[in-house]
C-alpha cells in the first residue's frame, strides 16, 4: 500500500491550504489507483503542533507528536506539501518544520508542492521560494506545482482551472512515485546480479 503524506501548514481553521493539500491528495491517490496502484493519505495538520516545532527549534529535541509528525513524513512514499503564503514567502511554520528534519531524510523522496494566497501575484511563490528549498533537500519534486487564490475558488471558471491542475499534479505525483528510487517495486524489479564465481564459469563456455 503506498503512503502519501500530505502535510499543510495552514494557520486558520477551516483553511483553504487543508482544502488544497486534501484535494492534491485525492487527486494522486486516485491516478494511483487508476493504474492499479493502492495507496492511502495519511493527513500532517502543522498547526497545532505549532509551539512543539518552535520547541524543536530552540532545543534541538522533538515532543512525541511532532517526532510521530516528522516520522509519517519522511517514511511516507511520497508528500504533498502546501503552505499559504505571505509577503511573497512561504509561512513561518511551514519552513520552522522543514528545519527541523535531518537534511537527508527527504532525499529522492516525491515531493508535490502547492500553495495558496490572497492574490495572484503570489503565484509564482512555490517556484522562488518553496521549490529551491526542497532542492536543498535533495527531494525529487515534481513539475506541477498547484497555486491558489482566493478566487479560484469562487467564480465556476476559475475553480474549474484549478480543478484542471490539481487533477494533473496528481497524475505527476503518481508518475513520481511508480519511478521513485526509494519504491520498493522498483528495487523488486532490478535484475538479479550474478556472484562473482558465476561470471567465471560462464567465461569457460
């Protein structure tokens, strides 16, 4: 079964970035599953573990539910990962949590990002400020990434644009994960390698 973690880091309840992330979610589980591949959400809400990451960061010690927070998302198969934005960065918390992880644990790990705002002028916001700190990490993430303004979620034509883009970036999510180096399918697939005494016998024929 693969795991998606979907990890928001909205600050207000209800939150259009929980909304985001749960469709982008959706959305890859069910190109997955279109394609035969079972797989399940497992949802990281950052917002209440707000204080235990601002802990975190002046202790260097994590509290049992953000160490269970942290552990979901960097054994998952694959993580969506959204934050609003403000002033054209990505939110406190969503980068506070991303410091908190050991630098190589997302590595090669499937990353789709997305992100929402008031305006669309933020929109380029997951590209200048979000993407290049996933590179750091080593994340494999993927093209597609999803923005949304507050009026994409209003007028019939804007939500239908959206709906458009989450619906690719979860077939490139799942694009990512069949061909993800840490998916176990792919290991399974390899060929066999030969022993050594193997190869040397086979040079007498």
């Amino acid at each position: 079964m693969t795991t998606i973690a979907v990890v928001s880091a909205g600050l207000s309840e209800p939150s259009s970035t929980r909304l985001l992330a749960d469709r982008l979610g959706e959305a890859a589980v069910a190109a997955l599953v279109a394609e035969g591949t079972p797989a399940h959400l497992l949802h990281v809400e950052l917002r209440p573990l707000a204080h235990e990451i601002t802990d975190a960061m002046l202790t260097g010690f994590a509290a049992p539910a953000l160490s269970a927070a942290m552990a979901a998302v960097v054994e998952a198969d694959a993580v969506v990962f959204v934050t609003p934005i403000f002033t054209a960065g990505v939110s406190g918390l969503a980068k506070s949590f991303l410091d908190i992880l050991d630098k190589d644990s997302l590595a090669d790990l499937p990353v789709l990002l997305g992100a929402t705002g008031g305006t669309s002028r933020h929109s380029l916001a997951i590209d200048h400020a979000l993407r290049p700190v996933f590179a750091y990490l080593r994340a494999a993430v993927v093209p597609t990434g999803v923005f949304a303004a507050t009026d994409d979620w209003g007028s019939d034509g804007d939500a239908a644009a959206l709906d458009g883009r989450i619906r690719r970036a979860g077939v490139d999510l799942a694009w990512a994960i069949r061909a993800s180096r840490r998916s176990p399918q792919e290991a399974d697939a390899l060929p066999a390698t030969a022993d050594f005494a193997s190869l040397l016998g086979g040079l007498g024929h």
